[in-house]
C-alpha cells in the first residue's frame, strides 16, 4: 500500500496541529495530561504516514522497525530509572541527540539525495542544500554544546566557566567560517566541505559552552531546546516535510521563549550570558575587602521553636535542595507545620535550580500540590505578611542587595523579598558567597537565623523537634 | 504566474513561529520543565526523515553509507521520542491538586 504525496502531507499537517496541541494542553497541569497524549498521537501519524509514502515493506522496514525498537527500549528504559533530581542532565543529553540525529539526516541525504528527491549527488538543488547544510550545521552545534552542558550538569566537568584569552575573537571567526563554508559548499556542492563545515560546527559548539558557569545552565539548556528546534526545521525545509517544519518553529520559539524568561529572572541580557565567564571573576574580590560581621545561628531546635509559634511560613527552594535531595523531607516537615495549623507556601523564583520549572517537578515529586506553590509576583507581597521565611538551598535569589546597591553585579535581578518577614531561617552549609561571587546582606540581619547544617538533616532535625 | 512551493512552507515556518510564541508563553512556569522534555520528543519528528533515509537502501543492498546514517538516525530518534514523551508523562502524572479539606 502507498498513499499519494498530497494524502501524506495532509496528515503530517495533522500530526502538527496535534504537536501545537500538545504544548497548548500545558497551560495548565489537569489539561497537560491530555496534552502529552495528543503528542504521542501526533507522533504515531507521522511515524504511520511515513512508512505509507515510502510504501517500501521489504527487509528494509524490518531493520527500521528494529532500530526503532532498540531505540525505543533504552528511551523507555531511561524515562523510567531517571531521578527527577537529574531531570536537566537528561534534557540536555536528549537535546544532543536530537542535533546529532539532525545531522545523520543530513549527512544521509548529502550522500543520497535521489532517495528525498533532491537531485544527484555532486548536483543538488541549490535551495535543499542550503537548508540541508544550515540545518546540519545547527544540529552539530546542538550536538556538542549539549554534550558540554550535559558534562558540566552532571558534574564530570567542572561548572565553573572555561575562559582563555582571544576566545570571543575565535569564536567569531568560526561563526565567520560557518557562513562562507556554507556558501562555498552550496557553489561547489564539494563533499570535503561538507565535511569540514560538520567539523567546524562540532567546534564552535564546543566552544559556545564551555565559557558558561554552572547557574547560567537554565539559559544554556533554554538556548540548546531552541537550536534543536531550528536544526528540526532546516531538515524539514530540505525534506519538505510540514510536520517536521511546524515542530521545528514550536520548540524553536519555545526555547527562545525561555531562555529569554531566564535571562530576564537574572536582569541580564542573553548576549551577557552567551559570552560567559559571570562568577569567574569570583577570586579577584578579596576576602579582606568584607568586614566580619556579626551572624545569628542556630539549630534545629531554634527553628522549631520559631516555626511553631508563627502562623504562616513561606518556603523558598533553591538549587541546595536538589543537590540534598530534601525535597522529600521538606514535605514532611510541611505536613507537621500543617497539622499545626500553619499556613504554609512555596515561593520559586524563575532561575533557582539548574533548568527552568526545576523546583516545581522537585516538589511535585515530593506530593506537594501544585497550588501551594506560587512564582515571584505572585508570591513576593506576601513576605511582609509572613511570619517565617524557610530559605532552603536559594542564596542569590534572595539577597536584598539586587534592590539596593547599584555597585553589586545582581544589581536590578528580580529577588525575592525574604527579609520583610519577621523571621528569616535560612539553611546553607557556610557563610561563603553564592555563585554570583557575593555576600548576601540577609545573613546579617536582625531577623536573620541561620541554620549551618546539610539541607537534608537540618529538615529532618527541626521535623523531629516540632 | 507559479509561486514557488518554498513560499508556502515558509508562510507555515512564520506561522507557526508566532503560534509557537502565544502558545509557550500561555504556559504556565511550573511546567516548564515538562515544556522542555516534550518539545524535545516532538522535535524527534525528524525520525520521518531518518526513516526515508534508512529505507533508500535497495532489496540487494539494504545496508549502504547513506541508509547507515539513516539507522543510526532511527535509533537516536527513537530514544527521544518514547524517553521523551514518557518521562513528560511521569512528571505530569506527579502534578497533582491540593485535597479539598473536609
């Protein structure tokens, strides 16, 4: 059985609208579930469609229904072993895939253009080539940036930023590269250039991301999911493929979309993040500079003590809670507070954790209901109000110094407003500065308790205390 | 006078660019991790391509440098897309109401 060309397209526009129905079903957590079904539908249409167009069921489609299978079973094998806490390790890693399954398209259809109908080899049409090398180009730098951000993200590589001397420089005249390769390959049609322009990019998206520091992974992560998308549409121009182009521009303008609401949560432009090295300079501020200012610290007990007699406490999670793992015991200790007849909430500022949503997922894989937890203008006028502000593995989001002094680098970053409530307990291992390189004032103020334990323990200590 | 089909899926690529943007942008920043994992499963549609490219191969001949790349394509796809939506699934699965207090 076949299908005509025009049938086919018709349900690939299908299986589209179902993909922008499935974004649409996120809008709110009961309709997502419904959402997601929608993707997988849309999925299975043009996987069908496909395999109908081609009408080719000889061993061939035997080997691909393999090759689909054995993919199949590691990403179902992974999706279900996967701990929430490393959820931004595995987006990466399957934003690297994507590129690189971008470029083996590519590099599939360079080779053997009359299978896509896209001329001879050595004489392809000048208008898929340019889309096929573009969208290769993208999906290679996809492939290797994603692969850094996965390293620095699991912590095989350091997540303090990899700075040299010359790189902006070299780092342009790559991206330069990239252009006139392309050019000269679309007029030469030259195999060699092909391959150097895949070269290249695996280069230059190296390059791009090893300058950026571990807290700036929320926009990485962003950038990388818009790549991915782009990379998807390029192939999509070149095959003609209309589901393949609508998803494309979807998570395209999706990832822009966040990684702008990230840079916005940091009061930085995307270039400033971009170009890297924020925090490195971290060293150069010596310690002589910071006065020794008195703290208040205390222990489980204390903020026991305070929780219990307050009747409401906010909850500010930070990335600390998720190297913890103490979203679990967090809860517990919320459950107690709440038997208590304490009003508790959660308050998330856009870029705690290391991608965006982070927190939310943490916490919801803890049992908390989505409604008790509230984003930054929802939440921030509460402070005043609240008797016990509960800062968990949060530090930069936090510090009163975005608000008040012009000099500091977080100067005008939306923060939290922890310090209007009349007590402010805040779990950190040490005194040292966050990853933005300075001391936050709120450690040193009136109201201001300390709590110097591991996320983890110092939960579970004030539960037993309550 | 003929206008070249490029035009057209241009028209859709602007298009869905701008429904893409309204439509991220209504959706709520708590499921945004959930948005990236399954905007990267949908974006394995690329899989369509990397099925033509592995079935270019003929009868005597399934296996060429061509289709290889094709497979391997396949398969990479392929760990997206059930990884991908899956675990989009198990996250929304967590996601639940407070209980009506009695």
């Amino acid at each position: 059985m076949m299908i005509s060309a025009d049938l086919s397209a018709i349900f690939y526009l299908v299986s589209g609208v179902l993909f922008i129905l499935a974004l649409r079903g996120l809008s709110s957590p009961e309709t997502s579930r419904q959402g997601n079904l929608f993707g997988i539908l849309g999925m299975i249409i043009a996987i069908t469609v496909t395999f109908l167009s081609t009408g080719n069921f000889s061993t061939g489609f035997i080997f691909v229904l393999l090759f689909i299978l054995v993919g199949g079973s590691i990403g179902a094998f992974i999706a279900y072993k996967i701990p929430m806490t490393a959820m931004p390790e595995l987006v990466a890693g399957f934003h690297s895939l994507v590129g690189l399954a971008a470029v083996f398209v590519a590099i599939s259809a360079f080779l053997n253009p009359e299978a896509f109908n896209l001329g001879t080899q050595g004489n392809i049409k000048l208008g898929s080539l340019i889309e096929m090398s573009i969208g290769a180009a993208v999906g290679a730098i996809t492939f290797s940036g994603s692969v850094i951000a996965f390293l620095k993200l699991q912590g095989v590589m350091s997540g303090s930023p990899i700075t040299f001397k010359g790189q902006h420089p070299l780092n342009a005249i790559i991206l330069v590269s990239i252009v006139v390769l392309i050019y000269l390959l679309c007029s030469t049609q030259s195999s060699n250039l092909f391959w150097l322009l895949l070269g290249v990019s695996f280069l230059i998206g190296f390059l791009l991301i090893i300058p950026i520091g571990g807290a700036d992974m929320p926009v990485v992560i962003s950038m990388l999911n818009s790549y991915s998308g782009w990379a998807a549409a390029g192939i999509g121009f070149t095959l003609e493929n209309t589901a393949l182009i609508i998803t494309g521009a979807l998570v395209g303008s999706s990832g822009a979309i966040l990684s702008y609401i990230m840079c916005k949560g940091m009061n930085r432009s995307f270039f400033n993040v971009i170009l890297g090295g924020f925090g490195a300079t971290e060293d150069t501020s010596s310690p002589s500079i910071k006065e020794q200012r008195p703290v208040k610290s205390g222990n489980a007990d204390d903020a026991a003590f305070l929780m219990k007699n307050a009747s409401s406490v906010i909850i500010v999670p930070g990335y600390g809670m998720a190297v913890a793992q103490a979203q679990h015991a967090l809860r517990e200790m919320v459950d107690t507070l709440k038997k208590n007849d304490i009003k508790v909430s959660y308050a998330i500022h856009p870029v705690a954790g290391r991608m965006p949503g982070h927190m939310n997922v943490l916490l919801a894989e803890a049992n908390v209901p989505y409604d008790e937890v509230f984003e930054l203008e929802e939440i921030n006028n509460d402070f005043a109000n609240a008797d016990v502000a509960f800062v968990i593995g949060a530090n930069d989001v936090t510090n009163p110094v975005a608000k008040t002094d012009p000099q500091s680098p977080i100067y005008g970053m939306p923060v939290l407003d922890v310090e209007k409530c009349k007590s402010v307990l805040f779990v950190k291992r040490s005194l040292s500065p966050g990853y933005a390189g300075i001391d936050n004032d709120l450690f040193y103020k009136e109201n201001t308790l300390m709590l110097f334990a591991d996320a983890k323990k110092m939960t579970e200590d004030i539960t037993k205390n309550l | 006078m003929e206008i070249d089909p490029l035009i057209f899926r241009l028209s859709i690529f602007i298009l869905s660019i701008f429904i893409g943007y309204y439509v991220v942008w209504s959706v709520t920043p708590s499921l945004h991790t959930p948005l990236m994992s399954v905007t990267n499963a949908i974006s394995s549609v690329i899989i369509v391509g990397a099925i033509i490219a592995g079935l270019s191969g003929n009868a005597d001949s399934i296996f060429n440098v061509s289709s290889i790349f094709g497979f391997l394509a396949i398969a990479l796809a392929a760990i997206n897309i059930f990884g991908g939506f899956l675990v989009t699934q198990r996250m929304l699965a967590m996601y639940k109401k407070k209980k009506k207090d009695k």
